[in-house]
C-alpha cells in the first residue's frame, strides 16, 4: 500500500485541470448495459471506482475497450449477476440494478456493506423498483429484483435525509424501459443525475424534469448506442479550490463547470476568499484574513456532503468559531480524529462539528478513512508545520485522478511512497 507525505509550508499557485466525474461516469457506464449498441463515453477518469465498473461490465458479458479517456461498451448480450468479489469493492456497484432490471427483467447484486460515512440502505432503491411492478429476494447477501414486465408509476424517492442520488438514477435507468410514464417525485437534481439523463435521452429515453426534484419518464420498446462526454468533476474542481484557500497564493482550476460550484464557491467568499470565474475556469485567491464561517451540508443544490471535510480541514485554521453541520450522512466525521491529531481544535455534538480555528496544524502521520476525508488530510498536510504521513491512500485513488501529482504541479511538496 502506498503513502503519501505532504510537507507543509508550500504555498500553491498555478492551474489544474479537472478531470471527468466520477459520479456522473459510474452511473453512465452501468446505462451502457440497457443496449445491445456500442456507447463511447468520453472523460472517463482513470479511477480505482471506474476500474472495478468496467471489471463488473466485463463480468456481466460486455466488451468493453479503453483508450486513455475513452471508454467503448458494447453489451450486445449481458448476464444479470453482478460478480460479489468486485461489487463489495464498490458501493455504488448498486447502480447496475436499474439498468439489468430494465434490460433483462431481472438482476442480482451484492448488498452493499456499511462504510465509515455510515449506514448506506438501498431501501428506497428497491421501494422504487417495486413501484414498476418488480419483486425481490435477500438471499445470502445478494439482492435479487425481478419483474414479467415493468410498468410506470407515480413513486416519491425522498427518504429521511432528502433525496437520494443512485436511488433516482436506478429507478429513472428501469423507467425508460418499463411501460407507460414514471413520474419520481423527491428525485435528486445533482448534476451528476442530470448528466445521465441526457446521456439516457441521447439512447432513445424521453426524461423530463432532470434538475428538478420531479422527473417525468415516458417509457420506450429499446434504446441504442451514443457517444457522451462525462461533465467534469465539482467535487474534485471543490476540493483544488479549498486547497487554494487552505496553502494558495492564487489557483485556478480550468475545464470545471462554475455553476455547478455555487455552493462552495458562497461557502468560500464566506470565509473571506476571492473568486474569479471565467466561463470553464475558477480562481481562488487570499484575500486577507479568512473569516469563521457557519456551514449546513444539504443536497444539491445545497453545499454537498463530500465536500464538508475538505471545509473542516480549511475552518480548523482559520481564526474564530465555525460550526458545521452534516445532514446528509451524520454521521461522516472520521476526519475528526485525525485532524484533532495535528493540533485541530473541534468537538462533535451530534451530526455537529464545533471548530475552533488554531494558529497552525503540525504534521503527523494520519490514517485515510474514506476518500474525501483522506483528501482533506492531504490538504491540511499543506499548511501544517512539518510532513503529514497519509497512509491507505488507496482510498483517495478511488475518486481522484493523480492528486499528489496535480498538488505538486501546483507547487506543493508531495510525495508517495510504499507502505
Ligand atoms: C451518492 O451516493 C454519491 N456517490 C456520494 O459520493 C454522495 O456523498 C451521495 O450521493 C450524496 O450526495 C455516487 O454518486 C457514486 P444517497 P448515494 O443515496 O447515492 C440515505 C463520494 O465521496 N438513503 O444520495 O449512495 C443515505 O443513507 C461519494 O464520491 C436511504 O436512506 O447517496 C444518505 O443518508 C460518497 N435509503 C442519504 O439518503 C436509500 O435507499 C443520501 O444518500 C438510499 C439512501
């Protein structure tokens, strides 16, 4: 397993590019199963998540090339048995659901662990798939859907922490082959579910509503190949801008999608930041001293959840009292610990975090735990006194492509090393 040791003081300057989305890509290569056509799908980045995807498309019986960015499916025939040795790699292998039941009438998939953010349920997934008329089995850690046929319906996917993202992607993929009209209500409006529907529309699908909490599906006999450009990634492209805020002397991030970034780009001239946006480009810059900021994570169009850890690493120096509340999984606060290991000052109440900004972090050697707590250790390596030792960094090359090589690029001192 490899480490990464970050040594902190560097500022940062420069410009990056944002790679392809990983939640827009993992939901779009599981679309390709719902036709026998070849899909080109382009922007696909090159990620431990988009690997073990491709492995389960391969698995299911599909051909599947690569070349660098570009990835051809071609799923002329498919199983409906998601392999359980890739699936329990990836939690949101559960995506392949929707599209095996829309194209064979049946699927059967691993059911997704826990993971350190908490309890991930798929009840309202499979609420949505008995609304279409489909039935289902747990059996021996597998979850079984099948249907004669599927038909549309009414179905409100909002659950207890609001919408849910591959909840409304699975229905909307069994949807656009079931027959007659499915309206979702509570349907997640990220841009990662709009990026499917378009891609699902360029098959043949008719999707209405995409953005909106109500989605209107008319289903169709088949749908055919078509070739797609992921969007780029907003998590990453948050990610680069708080680490301008967190070491930079004016960074920027070019190939990203502004609008899409409202949320973190408010969150950061709250705390005192400059932002400049240009049309596929964001710069942040220092701009005095920052400021303590009150945060709530929401869904989308809200400040997202995998975003609030890279904000605790940036409030945990930044003077006065900030206070963070996660409301989309509670109880996502494994960055804490090791945060409070480098000298933060925060207390957990509940889904609360309560941060008290020091004047600077000292170097240690933390432990990654999920992927976008790993990434905000990094990020508080860059200002801490000293090297931070990030070790099982196999978790941040899940979801970002090359990120020491894209923080060194920008002038950070970074290295990885073998365990
Ligand atoms: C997607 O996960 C993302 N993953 C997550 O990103 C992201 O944090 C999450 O959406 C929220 O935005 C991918 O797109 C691959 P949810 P998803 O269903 O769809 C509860 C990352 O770091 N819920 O929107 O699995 C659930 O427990 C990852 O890239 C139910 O109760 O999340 C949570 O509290 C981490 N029943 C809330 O809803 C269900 O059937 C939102 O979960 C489904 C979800």
């Amino acid at each position: 397993m490899d480490k990464i040791l970050v040594h902190g003081g560097n500022g940062l300057a420069g410009s990056i590019k944002i790679s392809g989305s990983k939640n827009s890509a993992l939901p779009i290569l599981a679309a390709t199963l719902l036709t026998r056509e070849p899909c080109t799908i382009h922007r696909v980045p090159d990620l431990s998540d988009t690997h073990y995807m491709l492995q389960i498309l391969m698995h299911l019986g599909a051909q599947v090339e690569r070349a660098s960015g570009t990835v051809t499916v071609t799923a002329e025939k498919t199983d409906s048995v998601a392999p359980y040795d890739v699936v329990r790699k990836m939690r949101a292998s559960v995506c392949v659901l929707g599209p095996l039941l829309g194209r064979c009438k049946e699927a059967t998939v691993a059911l997704p662990g826990g993971c350190v953010i908490g309890d991930r349920p798929i009840d309202l997934h499979l609420k949505g798939f008995e609304a279409l008329g489909a039935a289902m089995r747990v059996q021996g850690g597998d979850v079984k859907v099948f249907a004669p046929k599927l038909n549309g319906a009414v179905i409100n996917l909002r659950g207890k922490f609001g919408p849910t993202v591959l909840g409304t992607d699975n229905v909307m993929m069994a949807a656009v082959l079931a027959e007659g009209t499915t309206v979702i209500e509570g349907a997640a409006a990220e841009p990662e579910v709009c990026d499917l529907a378009d891609f699902l529309n360029k098959m043949g699908a008719k999707i209405e509503g995409a953005g909106t909490r109500r989605l209107i599906i008319e289903g169709v006999k088949e749908l055919h190949g078509a070739e797609h450009d992921i969007i780029p990634d907003r998590i990453e492209a948050g990610t680069f801008l708080v680490a301008g805020a967190i070491a930079g002397k004016g960074v920027t991030i070019n190939r990203a999608e502004p609008q899409h970034l409202t949320a973190i780009t408010n969150a950061l001239t709250g705390c005192g930041f400059k932002i400049e946006a240009k049309k596929n480009s964001l710069t942040v810059l220092p701009n005095g001293v920052a400021k303590p900021l009150e945060l709530e994570t929401e869904p989308y169009p809200g400040f997202p959840t995998d975003m609030q850890a890279q904000m605790c690493a940036l409030l945990s120096t930044t003077d006065g009292i900030s206070v963070v509340t996660e409301n989309v999984f509670p109880q996502r606060y494994m960055h804490v610990a090791e945060l409070k290991r480098m000298g933060a000052n925060m207390q957990l109440e509940g889904s609360t975090a309560v941060i008290q900004g020091v004047h600077r972090l000292t170097g240690a050697p933390v432990m990654a735990s999920d992927l976008r707590a790993s990434a905000a250790l990094v990020l508080a390596g860059l200002k801490a006194e000293g090297i931070t030792e990030v070790s099982r960094v196999y978790h941040i090359d899940r979801g970002y492509e090359h990120l020491d090589e894209k923080l060194s690029e920008l002038g950070a001192h970074i290295e990885r090393v073998k365990e």
